[in-house]
C-alpha cells in the first residue's frame, strides 16, 4: 500500500494544502488523479508518494482515516519541476498550491468528462502540429509562393 500526498486542484484559503490518499498501486509524482473531496470528486495532483511502512505509526496516531485514491486518469501528468515550481509559487506569493494549479492548467482540463480526452488528445496534437510543419514548409520551398 502506498501513501500519496496530493494537491487538490480547486480554490481554497488554506495555504498548505496537501492531503493524504492511499493507493493499492505505486503512483509517479505528477500523475492526475480523481480523489474524493468534501463529498465531490475532484482531479487532484500527486505531490509525493511514501510506502505506508515507513508512515505506520503516524497514521496509528492520527485520528483520521485515509480515503482511497478513485482512479488514476493519467501518470505522467506534471513534471517535477513544473511541481517545484508552483510549490515555490505559492511560498512567495502566499497562495495555496492548489489555487495555481486551477489557475496555470487548461479549464478543458478540469471540466469532468474531459479529462480523459485532453491528456489521449496530446499525441493527436502532436501530430497534427507536425504535419502542419511539413506543410508550411513545403509551401515555403514553392518558387511561385516567394514573392521578388
């Protein structure tokens, strides 16, 4: 079992905002995941992961249960050093983590449903701005197309 910090990607007041999940699987720093939230679920961010061994007896102390991660929607989400960065963000501009996240990432993908379709839908972008590449491209080299 492992042990997920996470940054729930809402707005909030609360400057220090991680909140602890468990996870049946290993997740990678950055991943997108749903998570409950005051009832509602919510795409959240993996911040840090820990096996639960090593948080044994701080979560027998505490007086709260863990809550289950719902699902994972895509594993490489965010790099760490986007991650580092809004963490430091926050610190200077005194702004909870999450409030960045919702501000930084694409309202598409924070609409549910659509989560799923934004991070599948990269590639096909990818594709496409490449074959949009080779066509501009070839329009250039046109000798009709250069204007003396």
């Amino acid at each position: 079992m492992w042990i997920a910090e996470v940054f729930p990607i809402t707005k909030s007041p609360i400057k220090d905002e991680t909140l602890t999940y468990f996870s049946t699987k290993k997740l990678e720093q950055g991943a997108l995941v749903e998570a409950v939230l005051r009832a509602k679920i919510v795409p959240a961010v993996v911040f840090k992961v820990e096996k639960a061994e090593t948080k044994k007896a701080y979560l027998k102390r505490e007086r709260f249960s863990l809550k289950k991660i719902n699902r994972v929607i895509s594993e490489n989400f965010l790099s760490a050093s986007f991650l580092r960065a809004i963490s430091d963000s926050s610190e200077y501009f005194l702004v909870s983590p999450s409030s960045l996240l919702q501000f930084f990432l694409p309202k598409a993908i924070l609409k549910k449903g659509s989560t799923e379709k934004a991070v599948s839908g990269s590639k096909e972008i990818q594709r496409v701005k490449k074959d949009s590449f080779k066509i501009s491209m070839y329009q250039a080299a046109r000798p009709e197309r250069i204007k003396y």
